[in-house]
C-alpha cells in the first residue's frame, strides 16, 4: 500500500497520516493509533492493520504486502461477515451502491 492510500475507512485516514503520527507522537501502544483522528474507533476493520503499522515502527522488517484494492476488499468481507459496523460518513464497501 501506498502512503496516501486508505486504512481507516470509517474516518477517512490514509497511511500517510498513521505514519506520520507515529513519527510525530511516539505512541507507546497500537491503542494510542486512535489519538489519529479516531482511526480503529469505527468498525474495527483497520485495527489488525493499525497494529502493523505500530507493529512495522518497531521493527523496519515487517511489510504489509497488500494492495489497496486487496485491502478494500478484505474490509468488506470483514463487514459482511458480521464483525464491524462502518462509521457514519465511512467510504462505502467496494460493490455498494453509489
Ligand atoms: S475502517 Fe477503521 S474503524 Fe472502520
């Protein structure tokens, strides 16, 4: 994934920003990730991911791999199966209605 692509879908947050505010304010644990414009407070897809990123600061070894189109599509699957609720204002699952 590139910097300017999506994580947080529910809040429109692009990993340019996780990892500029990982850079910026240091967080001691993934859950300070929130402290970034509430991303992970919505449905919960970009948790894992918000982790990795974290998880990646820590150690420069560890590479996502994913598209964003993989990404986005993966979230989808994790809202239709039932485990996260999108945020209001959330950029839509791929195949939703316009
Ligand atoms: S995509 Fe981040 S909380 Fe829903």
């Amino acid at each position: 994934m590139e910097l300017d692509d999506t994580i947080c879908y529910c809040f429109h947050i692009s990993k340019r920003k996780i990892v500029n505010f990982i850079r910026v304010n240091h967080p001691r644990r993934a859950s300070q990730l929130t402290e970034c414009g509430g991303a992970g407070t919505g449905c919960g897809w970009c948790v894992n991911y918000l982790k990795r990123f974290f998880a990646e600061s820590q150690d420069a070894t560890l590479a996502d791999g994913l598209t964003p189109d993989e990404y986005a599509r993966q979230r989808a699957a994790y809202i239709k199966a039932g485990h996260g609720k999108p945020a209001a204002g959330a950029i839509p699952l791929p195949d939703a209605p316009e």
